[in-house]
C-alpha cells in the first residue's frame, strides 16, 4: 500500500490549545508566494490531516501557506472521550486553530468539515470559503431532500467505515487501502446533529447574508440530484460552483482524477 503520508514535504508539527489537537503547518515555496492569506483545511467525519496528503504538495509548491488541523481526538490529536464531543466543541478547535493563523485564512472544508466551515463563516473573519462535498445546510435540504434515506445506527460513537470494496469509479486500490488503514470513528452527537443522512432531523442552519468573502462550491456529481443539490448549495451561498462528474466523495481528495479538483481550485484562488 502507498501511504501518502510518507511523501509529504517537510513541514512544521504543532500540539495546540488545551486538546492538544495536532496541526501541520506548510511553507509554500518562496519563489511563488506573494501577500496571500493562508489556506486552512478542515477534515471530515472519520478523517483527519492525512485526507489532505494528495493536495498538500501541490498548494505549497503553487506558494500557498498551508494549515492542516486535526479536530480533537482525530487522527495524532489527544485521544478523548468520543461519546461526549459536540458539533460546538468542534467549531471551538476551528476558531482555536484561525487564531494561530495570525491573518483571517482561506478555509476548506471537506464533508462534515464543510458544513462546520459554514457555520464558523458566519461569525469569523475569512479571507474566502471553499466547500468540497459538503454536508448540506438545513436550507439546501428544504430545496432539494434526499430520496429514500437509509438512517444509519450509530450507537454511542460512530464506527468508521469499513470500505469493503475493492476500487470505486475514481478510486485505485490503493486509495481505498490508504483510507482502511486511518479511518477512525467519529462522534455520534455531531453527525445526529449536523447530517441528514445520519439521522439529524432538520440540519444545520446557515445565515448566508453574514459571508463577506468569496466562496466556491465543488460538488461529486454521482447523479442529476446531486447537481441540483450543489447548485442549490452555492445558490444559497452566493457561491461558484463547480461540479466534477464520474466521481465519489472520497474520491474528490484521495482518487485518481484528485489532480483535475486541484487545478480547478488553484486556478479560482488566483484571486487572491
């Protein structure tokens, strides 16, 4: 198996605040950099800072400053109690981790990630959003409702999933074999809370008209319903959007056609 971790560039590694959550930090090449705010990524569910591995080199190559948090108890963060973390509690690692930023950053949110970085859009500084197959707020929801949902039983704590087949649409072997090896479970009190597919009855609400920044939207369009949905989302938003089909929502940061989501988002940041 090929460990994407092993081939990140040399980067500085900090234990920050009272949870000790692990953040790496990466210096885009100099050659390139200009006045440019910081990009913060934000995990999902299961995950943690190794779901950037593919991206990371290729932002600080582009001369980007790079912060790659973990929440708490993900990943090389201070293992806690899952049974007992919150939706808030994560919004808190976030807020912790842009004070360490030192200049409102550039923050990208993937999945559960995403929708916690909507919601910390509407009362922190930004420089700008982006949204990788983000959980839907309340508002997309009402405009465009899953069909036949299957709620889940999550227990006490999520278990992580358990990625049985061997390859998907867009993503190797390998991928999914990197992803086996770090996926972890996840706190059941925040996907009931902020995932309609796990069993949140309303979802998060999303007050759009406090984002003073520019945002984008990239949805992995398996169907019409998830096009509609993501064009909705940015609707909501203000956003671009930007849909990429023949793709899984893993496979937007882990599979083979990952290099095509990174052009798209490098060339809306030269913005900035």
């Amino acid at each position: 198996m090929k460990d994407y971790t092993k081939m990140l560039p040399k980067h500085m590694e900090r234990f920050i605040g009272n949870n000790d959550l692990f953040l790496e930090i990466y210096e885009g090449k100099k050659d390139k950099s200009k006045e440019r705010p910081p990009l913060l990524f934000v995990h999902g569910a299961y995950t943690g800072s190794w779901m950037w591995s593919k991206y990371i080199p290729h932002f600080e190559d582009d001369g980007w400053n790079c912060y790659v948090m973990n929440l708490r108890s993900h990943y090389r963060s201070r293992v806690m109690d899952m049974t007992r973390i919150t939706f808030e509690d994560y919004l808190e690692d976030i807020k912790e981790v842009i004070a360490v930023c030192n200049e409102p950053p550039v923050l990208i949110g993937f999945s559960m990630g995403g929708i916690l970085c909507q919601k910390i859009a509407e009362t922190q500084k930004l420089s700008g959003l982006i949204l990788i197959d983000s959980s839907i707020s309340k508002q997309v929801y009402e405009k465009v409702p899953y069909k036949d949902l299957e709620i889940p039983t999550c227990g006490n704590v999520a278990q992580a999933p358990e990625r049985e087949e061997i390859s998907s649409i867009d993503e190797s072997p390998e991928d999914i074999a990197f992803q086996r090896k770090y996926l972890s479970m996840e706190s059941s009190l925040t996907l009931l809370k902020s995932s309609i597919p796990f069993g949140a009855k309303e979802g998060i609400s999303i007050n759009s008209s406090l984002f003073t920044f520019p945002c984008l939207v990239i949805k992995a369009i398996g169907c019409e319903e998830d096009e509609v949905r993501g064009m909705a989302e940015a609707g909501h938003l203000h956003a671009e959007y930007m849909g990429f089909e023949k793709t899984t929502h893993t496979g937007l940061l882990i599979g083979q056609r990952y290099n095509e989501v990174i052009k798209r988002i490098i060339g809306w940041l030269s913005r900035f």
